[in-house]
C-alpha cells in the first residue's frame, strides 16, 4: 500500500478535566511514535483544545496542550476522546471545527463517550454507532436519529469511527491502521503493542443485564410472557393484544418504558437465550435457533455474527461450561429429543479470544 509522502497530521481533542487518560494513551501509542519501520506513513500527532495550557485528566495528572481548534484545519485524522456528558457542553466553536474538518474530508474517530461530541455536531444522523454499553441508552435517549449498537467494539462507518469504552479504543485504532495501511502493519503494530490484532466478539460479553428494565406492571407482564415464549411468533401485533392496546400505542409506550423498540428487546432476548443454551447444553444450533425463535440454524448464525462478532460454534468453543449436563428448557431437556422453551435469560463473560467465521 502506497504511503503518502507527507507526515499525516492527527489531532486528540481533550477539554480540561475530562481528558480519558487511557484513550489519550492509545491515541500516543498508534500515532506518536515513528512507526514506518512496521510499514506505516509519518504521522505529526498533537494534542489540542479549545483553551490550551495546562490541563487536568480524568486522573487528576496534568497534561500541557500546545495546540488550540485551528490545528483541525489542517489535521488528517482527528481524534475525541471519553467526554463528560451532563456538566461539560460542546461548545459551538468545537462543533463548528468538527464539522469543518469532515467537510474538508479528515476522518474522525471516537472513544467511549466521545460518540457524543459527534452527535451532537449532527455529524451521526441515520449512522450506526457505538459507545461504552453502560452509556449506550443515554446516547440513544439523547439523539434518536442515530442507530446504537451496544453489542460491538466499534463501528466503521468510512470517515467516521466509533468505538467502545476503554480498551476498545485499541480495536478502534488497530481496525484504522489495518483499513488504510494494510494487515502486515496492523500485526507488526499489535505485537509492538502487545494486544491481539484482531479482537472477536463484543461488549455484549460485559454487560451486566441484557434485559431492559420496565418499570411500567403492565408491561412488565407482557415481557415476562414473552421471554417465555420466544419460540412463539411475536410481533408487535401479538404483544400489543395481550397489552390491550393498539400496535401503535403499544410500540410508543414500549420505547418510552423501555429505551428500546419490541424488535430490538426480542433479538436481545432470544440472542441472550442462545447464549445460555450454547454455554450449557449439548443442544445442535438447529435445535437452539428452533427454541430461541429464530426459525432456522442459518437464521442464528446470521444474528450471532452482526451482533456478537462470532458464529455460534466460536462462541460455545470460548465460553462453554465445564460440566455437559443439558439445560432445563420449561421442564424439558435441550437435545435431540427435548423441546421446550428457552427463557430469555444472560450473565456475564470473561474477555477471551474466539475465531471468527467457522459455521456452526
């Protein structure tokens, strides 16, 4: 791949106070050090503010910042870090720079919450996004034009990049280096670093509970029901009858209860129920994809790969329980001759590698 022959100018966005200390660390790792030995381009990398001088990090240690706004004028990649979401507003003049920038045709890569600078810039309109999980219902509350995947460690949306919290960022910047400048650099970069160079899977293996809370009785019986049911064809006709409302008036009250749309809260359910039935029994895929309402094998695999980052296969090699005891499914056993019903249930994985694209 042919490097330019100019050092490509990157810019971290901090604002005093709220600088993500780890963010920032891996933003000087990819792009402070003169990396062409591993087959990467010169890179000018700076750190800049709206005020520049001394500032604070999340941490409390100083960081001295020598560039303001203007250095986005003539920055090819520009970075924004984990930012401060109730008490620190965008200013206009960043937001203006932002935009300016993307215009002018730099690319630019979140961290964590610093998917809501670029929303709030208007830069995220109709994109799939991400930030960390645990933040992830506030951005969609907030800016309900964009679409929030909570279930990736990042997104590529071409000039725009948006990335998980924390070590995500290395994903992040990993999954940049090997887009524009190729596999053999992203490995060498990898190994200097010390990470893998491609990381499967997503924060869906973080996330303390998957099942949206409903704070709302009514409601609340219906999601019961149907995290009981979910072999059972539901659609927002079927759940709007057993809520005695209209479909219209049910999918409103829904994602107003919930965060989320009927959809998106059954493919979470049945996606959680797989998890569970790949973890702890014997079950073929076939047999998971029937149970969970997925209809088909082809069906589940398709869904675990968009939203976990492996096949199913990978998923049960990686997080399988010790003992093979199949699972209970409403009183029958998971297996070729069991039947039943999985409930919509999920727990907690460990950060651990899996393979990406074996079939089930």
């Amino acid at each position: 791949m042919t490097l330019p022959d100019r050092p490509l100018v990157v810019s971290a966005v901090v604002a005093d106070g709220l600088i993500g200390s780890f963010g920032l660390g891996v933003s000087h790792e990819v792009f402070a050090y003169d990396r062409r030995q591993l087959g990467l381009p010169r890179f000018d990398f700076a750190v800049v503010a709206e005020t520049p001088g001394l500032l604070r990090t999340d941490t409390g240690l100083g960081v001295l910042v020598e560039h303001g706004l203007d250095r986005l004028e003539r920055s090819d990649i520009v970075l924004i870090t984990a930012w401060e979401l109730f008490d620190h507003i965008p200013s206009d003049t960043l937001l203006d720079a932002l935009r300016a920038a993307h215009a002018r045709g730099a690319t630019l890569v979140s961290h964590c919450t610093g998917v809501f600078v670029l929303a709030a810039a208007g830069l995220l309109d109709g994109m799939r996004v991400t930030t960390h999980w645990r933040w992830a219902g506030e951005l969609a509350a907030r800016f309900p034009e964009i679409e929030v995947d909570a279930g990736v460690l990042y997104v590529d949306n071409g000039r725009i990049l948006t990335g998980a919290g924390t070590a995500a960022g290395v994903d992040t910047l990993l999954h940049l280096v090997r887009r524009e400048w190729g596999a053999a650099a992203s490995n060498a970069l990898a190994r200097e670093m010390i990470v893998p160079p491609h990381r499967d899977g997503g924060q869906a293996q973080f996330i303390d509970a998957p099942v949206a809370k409903c704070e709302d009785d009514l409601l609340g019986i219906v999601l019961e029901w149907a995290g009981a049911h979910l072999a059972d064809e539901l659609s927002v006709e079927v759940l709007a009858r057993r809520a005695l409302m209209s479909p219209r008036t049910f999918a409103r009250r829904f994602k107003a209860t919930t965060g989320t749309t009927p959809h998106a809260w059954l493919l979470a359910q049945r996606l959680s129920a797989a998890e569970t039935l790949l973890e702890e029994s014997d079950a073929p895929v076939e047999e998971i994809a029937r149970l969970v309402g997925f209809g088909t094998a082809a069906g589940l695999r398709e869904q675990f790969a968009r939203r976990r980052g492996v096949s199913p296969r990978a998923y049960r090699q990686t997080f399988r329980s010790g003992g093979t005891a199949p699972v209970q499914l409403d009183g029958r056993r998971a297996g070729p001759e069991g039947g039943g019903r999985a409930r919509g249930v999920g727990g907690d994985h460990p950060l651990v590698e899996a393979q990406l694209g074996e079939p089930a």
